[in-house]
C-alpha cells in the first residue's frame, strides 16, 4: 500500500507536569524530553508502522532544529519530501499532567508545504491514501490525486479555499478548533468522524451514523500505566485512513482506528507505543 501525508511538523519539548500551572504560577517538571511531533509527523509515522512506509510532504525552516526533524523523521521511518523556508521551524511546548492530558504551546508560524514547492507531488498519482493536516489549497488538490483523501477539520480554512472534496473529514468534539457542521461541508458522500478522547466518538455519512467507545490499554493489574494523549487523535486519524484505503468497512476501520488511538495515549509521547502491524497480527 502506498501512503502520504501532507503536514506540518513542530519540534517538541514534553514536559511532565503535577498539573498545569495557573496564571502568574511556576511548576516543576519530573521528566522532560524532545524530538519531532506535530500532527503531520505522528500521523505519518503511525502510518508507516501499519503500511510499511510513508511519505512526509512538509516544510522546516532554515535552522538546526529543521535539520534534526528532518534526521529524527528519517530514523522513524519515514521518506521526508521538505521545502526549506527562510525561517525558523517552528516548535512547541507540551505539558503532559497526572491526568494524562497534554497542553500544548506552540512558538512560532506553523511551516506547512506549498504545491509550487518543488517537491516530488508526482509520487501522490494513484497513491492509496493522502492524509493532509496542513497546506495551502494547491497542496490539497496535489493531494487530491490519491485514490482516498482523508483530511483534518484543523486545515478546514485552506479545504475550504482549494474547492477540494475530500473523503473523510476528520475532526474532535472535544476542540473548538477542529469543531466543523457537517452539514454544510464537502459532499454528501464525505465520511465526517468526530473524536472525543478516550470516551469514543460518532460518525456520520450519506444519512447513515454511528458511534463507538474506544479500548482502554490500561491492564487492570498495571493501574499505573504511563499514558499521555498527546498524538492520539493523530494516530487515530492515521489509522482510520489506512483501514479505509485498505477497503474495510468504516465500523472495522473506526475500530482499528480507535485501537490505535488507545495505544498511543498509553505510551509516553506519540511513538512509543503505537499501532504496529505486528500488533494485529499477533490477535
């Protein structure tokens, strides 16, 4: 199966949190560490853990920290397609508190690939699935020549602006910036799926619905799991497009899909645990 995604990538520093401080307040961290994350790079990984490979269409900035997301993204598995751009990468904050949730602080513009970038579009002919998190309306309709497009409501602006009709909308009932009227978006053969964390989520297509719960990881003899949600929703739409590509129905793709979202929110950051195809095979 061939995959893509288009999107943006943040260098990220986790931080874990008692809690997250209230205005005016200064908390300590227990455990910190950095690497490459942003939706685009934890969807894309995701998806080559299950497809085998993946291609990253993205941008970086024209700094160190756009070189060591590139080598890190590389090293996880992924073929990096980056424009540079004349400034710096962007990067972020994440909290990461007791109750395993994540906070996040981004500094800087958000980097997102351009269609006249010159990069390698050609490779997104016939491809099975294109999952886009950002770029501008010429990068969507490059994305548009996969078999399957499954977008994220956090790039609605640009869907919007591209005219592009996409096959799967995917959003959260839980973040006003990923909230979206399915009524009056796309066509009315567009798969709109709403997450809501761990507590499951709905969906919605051509007058047919439905809704799920997600799995819980957490052995009930290991209360004290490590677990942080951030890329969750990342890895669930990733896995969502690739159990669609793959041809499953959409309550076996959701199902795979809320699997995968599990798995990562009981690791620690978005790669340690995720979705593997090993993982299905060993069921």
């Amino acid at each position: 199966m061939r995959v893509a995604v288009v999107g943006h990538v943040e260098w990220v520093t986790f931080g874990l949190v008692d809690r997250v401080p209230r205005a005016g307040e200064i908390v300590n961290t227990t455990e910190t560490w950095e690497e490459p994350a942003g939706g685009g790079a934890v969807a894309a990984v995701q998806l080559a853990k299950l497809a085998g490979a993946c291609d990253l269409f993205t941008a970086f900035g024209d700094d160190d920290v756009g070189e060591k997301s590139e080598q890190g993204l590389t090293a996880l598995g992924l073929t990096v397609h980056a424009a540079i751009r004349d400034d710096k990468t962007r990067r972020a904050v994440a909290m990461i508190d007791h109750g395993n949730e994540r906070t996040i602080v981004t500094l800087g513009e958000r980097l997102e690939p351009h269609g006249a970038d010159p990069l390698p579009w050609d490779r997104l002919d016939g491809a099975d699935v294109a999952y886009v998190t950002a770029g501008d309306p010429e990068a969507f309709a490059a994305a548009r020549r996969a078999r399957l497009l499954v977008v994220t409501s956090r790039a609605l602006g640009s869907l919007v602006a591209s005219g592009v009709k996409p096959d799967v909308l995917v959003g959260s009932s839980r973040d006003e910036a990923e909230a979206f009227d399915s009524g009056a978006l796309a066509s009315p053969t567009t798969l709109f799926v709403q997450t809501a964390g761990l507590a499951g989520g709905t969906w919605e297509r051509d007058g047919e619905d439905g809704r799920w719960k997600s799995p819980s990881f957490i052995e009930d003899d290991d209360p004290d799991t490590p677990a942080d949600a951030y890329g969750a929703g990342d890895s669930f739409a990733a896995a969502l497009a690739y159990g669609l590509a793959a041809g499953s129905p959409i309550a076996d793709a959701i199902k795979l899909a809320a699997r995968a979202g599990s798995a990562c929110a009981y690791g620690r950051g978005p790669y340690t645990s995720q979705l593997t195809m090993a993982d299905i095979d060993a069921d």
